[in-house]
C-alpha cells in the first residue's frame, strides 16, 4: 500500500468517527471533552488532507 492508498483509509477512518462523534452530541449541554474530541479529530483530518494535497502537487519536489 502506497502512501497516497494510506492517507484515503485514513480519512476514511477519520470521517467515520467524526460522523460518530457528532452522532453522540446532544442537542443542548454538550460536554466539553465530546466537543474537544470531535475537533481533535477534525484536526487529524485536516492534517491528512494536507498530506493528501502534497502528494497530488508533487509532494514538494524540486528540481528535474
């Protein structure tokens, strides 16, 4: 499994369990540590969407 393949199942496994984190907020008086938890994982997301754009942009490759 190359990199790029690594980086999608890890955004599959993100997106998933941000889905479920946002499932477990209430509608009213939401925890702080559920609310810390799903922006820890949309953090982590991001991050590998990053990775995800580096890699479509030439992974920051100089030169010929």
């Amino acid at each position: 499994m190359d990199d790029r393949e690594f980086l999608k199942c890890e955004l599959k496994r993100l997106n998933a369990m941000i889905g479920e984190a946002e499932a477990r907020l209430g509608a009213h008086s939401v925890k702080p540590i559920l609310m810390q938890h799903l922006f820890e994982l949309e953090e982590e997301r991001d991050a590998v969407l990053q990775q995800l754009s580096a890699l479509s942009d030439g992974g920051g490759i100089t030169g010929p």
